[in-house]
C-alpha cells in the first residue's frame, strides 16, 4: 500500500503537520522506499488543498495520514478511493512504528 504522510520537516522525528494544504512535505512510503516531497502547493492562496489532493492522487496514494483536511480534500480524496487517517501531533517514527507492525 502506498502511504503518504503530511510532514513539517524531511525527518523522521518531524511531526504529522496540521493539515494538507499547509504541509512542507509529504513523506511518501511505497513499500521499503521513503521519498520526502517538497510540497510546492503550500504558498499558493487559493485552492491549496484540491493542489494537494490532485498530487496525492497522481502519486498513486493510497492513504493519506494527516492532521486535517478541508472537506474539499476529503471529498476529492474520498472519490479517487484514498483512505484517511488522522493523526496530529504524532512523530512520524511513531507512525512508521505501527505501520511497519
């Protein structure tokens, strides 16, 4: 399963950030492999979110784990098939941790 994670730094003791459209980067997990993507949508005034999402979905994510979403994400996520997990304030080893168990 293809998993992205919303982050603040390109870190693994980086935090889940508060939401998509704001995000840094998007760690982006594809089986053993880690990719931290610069998110180029985070300055971008309006309609950050639907950027995000779009991305996401090109990506071929599957699940998305993040602090929060507007519900234009979420209805754009949850029409492409990507579930989604809530977690704010998590450290993303944390998060790694139980995926990997």
């Amino acid at each position: 399963m293809k998993i992205a994670i919303t982050t603040d730094q390109d870190n693994f003791q980086s935090l889940v950030a508060l939401d998509i459209e704001h995000t840094n980067y998007f760690l982006i997990i594809n089986k053993e492999q880690y990719s931290f993507i610069p998110n180029m949508y985070n300055k971008t005034i309006n309609g950050a979110e639907i950027f995000c999402s779009q991305f996401l979905i090109q990506q071929g994510v599957e699940k998305l784990i993040c602090g929060n979403y507007s519900t234009q994400a979420a209805q754009i996520l949850l029409l492409a098939g990507i579930k989604m997990e809530h977690k704010p304030g998590k450290q993303v080893s944390e998060i790694l941790n139980h995926i990997k168990n």
